[in-house]
C-alpha cells in the first residue's frame, strides 16, 4: 500500500509556501525587540482610543495570522474573513492581555479558536455525504504516483483526507503534524491540558489511519 507520509510533507510545504504568498504583500515584520516594543506602545494608544495604533498592530501581525488561518481554510475569500474575525475579537479583548508572551503567540490562540469554530459551524451545516474514493483510488493503483504529485493536488487531496475527520481530530492533527507544534504548544494554542492533546493525537491518529486503510494506503 501507499504511504500517506510523503502526501503530508508535500502539502505542509505547500501550505506553508501558500500563506506566505498570502502575507508577501503586507512586508516583512520589525525585529522581535523592536515588534515587541512597539506592540506595547500602540497596545497603550489603541486603550487610549488611538484607532491608527490599532492598525498598525494589525499591519504587524497580520502576516502571521493569516498564516496560522491558512491551515484552516485554503478558501481565499474565507481565509480573509477569518483573518478580520481574529482582529475584532483581538480588538474585543484587548484588555485580558498581559504581555506574559509575545502579542503574536496571544494572537495565534485566537486564530485557532477562530478557525476552529469555523470548522465546527461547517460540519453542522454541511450534509450527510459519502466519501468519495476516486482520487485515492487513483493515488493508491500506482505505487509512485504521490512521487509526481505537484504541491497543490496532494494538498488538495489531504485537506479533503482530513475533511472528513470531526472538528476536533483534524485540529491536533494540524497543530501536531503540520503545524509542527509539540505538546506544551499545542495545549496553549487549544486551551486543553497537556495530557488531553496526548491522547487525542492518539484517537485523532486511529481516526485517520482506518480513513487511509478505506484508500488503500498506509499511515507511518
């Protein structure tokens, strides 16, 4: 059978490469000293009422946040009201933060809780549908096929692989293996207990190698 490893690798650089294309536009961020020096002055201004040191926290973390969102959804029209969801609610609840860690690391929380409810919204809302087998049949009757596999179809078809996984697996699934988050980080960024992200990678991984078993493929 296939292995679906050389599938992830191909589609987490694609991601990766995709959300920087996404942020090019929007320059290169200030070192970290001088980002975070700034961040805490126009922190201080937008409390004040300053609504253009808001933008420029925008401008300067922006960047990243669209790319934490991109592994959420590779829909550019999505991707941009999730990304503007994550500075309202940011704006919102501006007050909470401490600066106990850098603004951005409070700013990919949000992101995920973000683009985490978004995925829990779209499986309500989306019907009942058989999954579809054609694209990894394809996938698994040649045995090099992953081989030729531009960046963009295995990340098509891995996104549509891990579609069909609850909310919830597919999340630390992201966070662990595309993401490349360990524990500590991954149980910041979702809120749960340190011994929760373990066993759910666990269930989360059971979860998709009986999914890639049903494609004639293999998980290592």
């Amino acid at each position: 059978m296939q292995s679906v490893f050389g599938l992830v690798v191909r589609s987490g650089i694609l991601l990766g490469v995709a959300a920087r294309s996404a942020a090019d536009s929007l320059g290169a961020g200030a070192s970290d000293v001088e980002s975070a020096t700034a961040d805490r002055e126009d922190i201080r201004l937008t409390q004040q009422g300053d609504p253009d040191a808001y933008r420029r926290l925008i401008e300067r973390h922006q960047p990243h946040v669209a790319k934490v969102l991109w592994r959420f959804s590779r829909d550019r029209g999505v991707h941009e009201e999730l990304v503007q969801d994550v500075f309202v609610e940011a704006y919102l609840s501006l007050n909470t933060f401490r600066g106990a860690a850098p603004l951005g690391h409070w700013l990919a929380r949000i992101a995920t809780r973000v683009g985490y409810r978004y995925w829990k919204e779209r499986a309500r809302q989306r019907e009942a549908e058989p999954f579809e087998l054609a694209e990894w049949d394809q996938v698994a009757d040649d045995r090099d096929v992953i081989e030729h596999l531009d960046a963009d179809q295995a990340a098509s078809l891995l996104h549509g692989l891990l579609d069909r996984l609850p909310p919830r697996d597919r999340l630390v699934l992201m966070l662990r293996y595309l993401e490349g988050c360990d524990v500590a980080e991954t149980a910041r960024r979702t809120g749960w207990t340190k011994t929760m992200v373990k066993v759910q990678s666990l269930r989360a991984r059971d979860k998709l190698k009986k999914l890639v078993e049903r494609c004639g493929m293999e998980l290592i």
